[in-house]
C-alpha cells in the first residue's frame, strides 16, 4: 500500500463533540520516523492543548484534502451489528449512518451521548442489546458489544459520539478517504484510508515509556499499521479469511483491522 504517513487515534466519547479531554490522543509516523505526537491546532493557547471530537474531525478532512495519502486507525466502532440491521430494516452501511445519525445527534455542539441515553423518551427508538455482537468482535477474545455501556473498557459510548463524524467526512471529502471494508476491502492507489483500530491488539508490543495509557493507545496503533506496511503484510491484514457469507456480513457492520 504505501502511504506517506500513518495516523493512530484513541477516541473518546466523553462530555460533548467541542469538549477537550486528554482522552483524546493523536499520533502519527512519516515515513520512517518513530510516531509522535499531534498536538491540537488549537494548542499555541494553553487552554486549547488537548483535542475535541469535532477539531479531529475537521483535522482528517484537511488532510484528506491534501496530494499525501494517509491511513488512520480510530478506536471506536465503525457500525452495528446485523441484528440491529434486520430489525430496523436498513440495507447499506450509508443507510445505517443516515438513519443513525437521525437518532444520535452526538455531533451536534451541545449534545452527548449521555443527553441522549438519559432524555426522557429513554430508551432511544434506535438502541441494541449488550449480547449483541459483531463478527469481528466474537473474532476477538475480549472485545465488548457496541451497546455495552457504563463498563471499564467500553466502546459504547466512543461508538455512538464518534459514527456521526465518519458520515461528515465522508460527505466532505467524497472518494478522497476509502472507509475500510464498507467501500471495499482492496483500496485504490492514491487513496486514503480510514479503518477501525482495537489497540488492546497491539499496544503491548511497545514500550510505554512516559505515555499516559491513552497516547500509547495511539502511539502503538500509527507505529502498527507504519511497520506492517513497511513489511508489506498491510494488505495481508486487510483481507482477512473469511468465507463469503462472513465477508458479506462484515461488509455492512465493518471490521476491526489486524483481527485475522
């Protein structure tokens, strides 16, 4: 694949989409440097130094925007499982976003997750159960359901604030960024890529050195995908060996790169 820089994030779905958070970590490797870390463009304030779900967002579509291609791993869910599918009769993945976002908001400035879970109509007319899984995750020996809240390690709440800002940057960049595997599992040179990352796979593999435990999430995940591609296996884990049925169905709830 070869790009020309490598974007690993630990996402959070804490407070609202402009609250900054340490939570929120940014790193990326160019070319063969050791990944560092990318400090809001906001961050010549003091005040502004940590990141916001809505400026990473605006952040990648810049990027996006450039002649340099680019892959990010983002921490959190990219869609739902098949049973949440069925039952409310959605078709694709851009059907699921629209439909998604139409019932969680959480891009909105003065909306979160938990305005939405807690508002009196609760529960919301789009919700799932905590035993419902991906294929992805039930290729995993320890990731939690999409609708597993209010639990260590969760990517509920992560999931429901960040889905909305992939259907942003999608409708604000067209074919400049390949969403992995919803626009195919092959991608097209001179694209790209943003894929669903589960740090947990990786990140013991490197040494933490004075990281918080959220930068080395994304530390670990931009320095993976940079060395797998480096020893061209990328491509290798982004066709993993499912059969036609599973791969179908992975098509419309995504997957977690590097789970083989």
């Amino acid at each position: 694949m070869a790009f020309d820089f490598y974007i690993g994030i630990d996402y959070s779905g804490r407070k609202m989409p402009t609250s900054r958070t340490p939570a929120l970590q940014v790193y990326a490797a160019f070319g063969d440097e050791e990944p560092r870390c990318i400090e809001s463009p906001a961050s010549t304030k003091k005040s502004f130094k940590n990141w916001c779900r809505k400026e990473i967002a605006e952040w990648l579509i810049e990027q996006a925007a450039k002649d340099s291609t680019f892959i990010v791993g983002i921490d959190h869910a990219f869609s739902f499982p098949i049973t949440y599918f069925e039952r409310y009769n959605l078709k694709t993945w851009d059907d699921f976003l629209d439909d998604f976002c139409e019932h969680w908001p959480t891009d909105q400035d003065h909306t979160c997750v938990d305005f939405i879970r807690n508002a009196e109509d609760c529960p919301p007319d789009r919700a799932g159960l905590r035993n419902e899984f991906r294929l992805t995750e039930k290729w995993t020996s320890s990731a939690k359901s999409v609708f597993h809240f209010d639990v260590q390690g969760q990517v509920a709440k992560s999931t429901h604030a960040g889905i909305p800002w992939l259907r942003g940057m999608r409708e604000a960049v067209g074919d400049r960024l390949h969403f992995w595997p919803f626009d195919g599992w092959k991608v097209t040179p001179g694209q790209s890529v943003v894929v669903e990352s589960y740090p947990s796979i990786f990140r013991n593999r490197y040494e933490k050195a004075d990281r918080s435990p959220d930068q080395q999430d994304a530390y670990a995940t931009a320095r993976w995908l940079a060395e797998t591609d480096v020893r061209g296996v990328l491509e290798r884990y982004s066709d993993p060996p499912l059969v036609d049925a599973e791969r179908t169905q992975a098509e419309i709830e995504g997957w977690i790169i590097g789970v083989c």
